[in-house]
C-alpha cells in the first residue's frame, strides 16, 4: 500500500443530506476524507473532494482524519436518521486501525441508535468491531466483494484484500450475529458462479452493479478503469450491460429475493426493520 500523507483536523459538520444514488438514506457519515485504498475504478476519485484537495496529491495518497467526529456525532439528531457510512471514503481505511475514529462513532450510535445504519467497507478490520455492531438495532455491513480472480484483484484494486480474506470476514461477521450484505459493486471480471457459491452462506443478500449504472455518470467516471479493462483483455466486461448475465445466474445460485440491484437495491431498507 502506498504511504498517504495523513492529517488530523476538526470538521464543522458530519452528516451530510443526501439524495441521487442514496435516496434510500437520509445523510452519509464520513469519518475520513480521502482514502488509503487506491481503486482504479473509485467514482470519488472524479469528484470535488479529489480535484480540489489542498495537499496536490493523487487519490489514495492523502487523508484528512476528522477527530471530532464522534463528538459531532454525540450532538446530533439521530432516531430518523438512515446513514450510509461512507460514500466518499472507507471507514477502515488503514489509519483506523490506530485512530479508531469510526469505531468512536459506532459506539455513539450503539447508544443513541439511527433508524438505519449500512456500514460500507472493503476491509476485514470491520470484524474487530463486530460485537458493537451487533448492538446497533438496523445496522449492517455492506462488504465490497468484486471478483474472486487475483489477478483481476491486482489489476484494479491492488491495495484492497484477496477474495479469501473478504470470505472470511462476511463468515466472521455473520457467525458474530451482524447482518450482512456483500456488494459486488462494480462486478469485475472473474468466475461469478465461484463467487456466489463462496459468499452465499454468509450474507442476507447481494447488490450488483456496473461500471455505468454505479458511478453516478453513466460510466464518465469511470474510464480510468474500462481502459486498463480493455488493455488487460477483458473487452466484453467494459461495455454497457456486461452484468446482465451474471445478474440471473446469481438470481439462480442465491434465489431472486437475495438479489438487488444498483440504485434500487441500495436504497431498499426494509430488510433491515426501517
């Protein structure tokens, strides 16, 4: 992983309202600003947040830890809230490991539960925080799990965990009696039945989504990634409605109630109570 320059700083607000993709939810809560894992394919790296950042740098070498999030968090308003956590970074980014700034928030909304809660993460240092998470009435963990092929892993998401350790964290979550979602959000390329067959045991349900339907952009944000697919060989799987396919055949290992998709499926709630 490549080192990030990393500052602590005080933020003014920490929810944040929103709409579009996440209509489902009322805010998002972002611990972080920036992100340690370098994903060819993040929409976020065509956002504002990267664009305009004051360090000059590229996305996944910059973080700004929000040190009194937990405090703004305490002064909220939060029996309505839905909250996406995050959207524009990974609440365990590595730095989390020591600052333990999200599991601070978690612990404010253990005590002063939100009317929902998805925690949205690629990484296995979620399962530390397994036993608050199961505390928190509506909650549950939305795991990015895109490919189970490595060598598609090391092309686009090099930073990020093997499929096996992704494996492993949705068991450990769901056997520490947290609800589970795994987001094949973007799918990649790879054996999608392989997948479903790994994951199925461990998770209420899946999210699919693509390139074009995901990024918010119809597929502008992500071109980064489509020319590296492209240039790798995987032509077929950076056009539009490459996942259609891969779409039944999940509906067929998993059953169709356990499977939703793009903007609809994330905004769906009522698999949690809310």
């Amino acid at each position: 992983m490549p080192r990030a320059h990393i500052e602590l700083a005080d933020a003014k607000s920490i929810l944040t309202r929103t709409s579009g993709y996440l209509a489902g939810f009322t805010h998002t809560l972002q611990p972080y600003a920036g992100c340690q894992f370098s994903c060819e394919y993040c929409y976020v790296r065509e956002l504002a947040v990267q664009r305009t950042n004051r360090f000059g740098l590229a996305w996944s070498r910059w973080l700004v830890a929000k040190r009194n999030a937990p405090a703004l968090l305490a002064r909220a308003k939060l029996d309505r809230a839905r909250i996406f956590m995050s959207s524009a970074t990974d609440p365990y980014t590595p730095i989390e490991r020591k600052l333990g700034l999200t599991r601070a928030c978690l612990e404010v909304l253990a005590a002063r539960p939100p009317a929902a809660l998805i925690v949205q993460t690629r990484s296995p240092l979620v399962v530390r925080d397994a036993a608050l998470l199961a505390r928190i009435p509506r909650c549950a963990v939305s795991l990015t799990v895109t490919t189970c092929d490595e060598q598609v892993r090391r092309l686009l998401e090099p930073d990020s965990p093997r499929f096996a350790r992704r494996v492993a964290t949705l068991r450990a979550l769901h056997e520490a009696g947290v609800r589970v979602q795994a987001a094949l959000s973007p799918l990649l390329p790879g054996d999608t039945r392989a997948l479903a067959r790994a994951i199925a045991p461990y998770v209420q349900r899946v999210v699919l989504d693509d390139f074009f339907r995901g990024d918010g952009a119809g597929g502008r944000r992500s071109v980064r990634a489509l020319r590296r697919l492209e240039a790798a060989g995987y032509a077929k799987w950076a056009q539009p409605g490459y996942a259609s396919e891969a779409e039944e055949l999940l509906r067929r290992e998993l059953g169709r109630e356990r499977v939703v998709v793009s903007k609809e499926g994330f905004a769906e709630l009522g698999w949690l109570g809310a």
